[in-house]
C-alpha cells in the first residue's frame, strides 16, 4: 500500500490495480481468465488478490450487535 497509489488501497505489486477492483469483478461473475485480460494481470497477480482478501476476512473482528 502506497498513500500516492489509488489512494493507499491495497494493490497488485507492479500495477495500479486494486485488490478491490479484482475481488468485486470476480463477485460480479467474472472468471479469473477475463479479469486477467480485463486488467493485465497475470493468473498469480489475480490469486494473490484473492489470498489477500481471504487473509482480511480470516483476521477479520467478529460484527457486533448493537444492543439497543
């Protein structure tokens, strides 16, 4: 993550491309082949987004209940 890099979002090491972008276009529906092509990646660059958001929801804070 760089703050002069999209804002500091976390991105694909080399690219402009955010985690973000390739984790919600592969929600969308797309396959991991067309998000390759789509953005330029390579199949190794579109896993390590996909490990790296695995990794954020395996460390994720439990959601709490708000208690009203």
């Amino acid at each position: 993550m760089d703050p002069e890099v999209r804002f500091g979002k976390p991105c694909i090491t080399g690219t402009r491309i955010d985690v973000a972008t390739v984790i919600g276009a592969i929600a969308a529906g797309e396959s991991i082949e067309a998000v390759e092509q789509s953005y330029d990646l390579t199949k190794k660059q579109v896993q390590a987004a996909l490990q790296y958001a695995a990794h954020l929801a395996d460390h994720a804070p439990p959601a709490v209940k708000d208690e009203s």
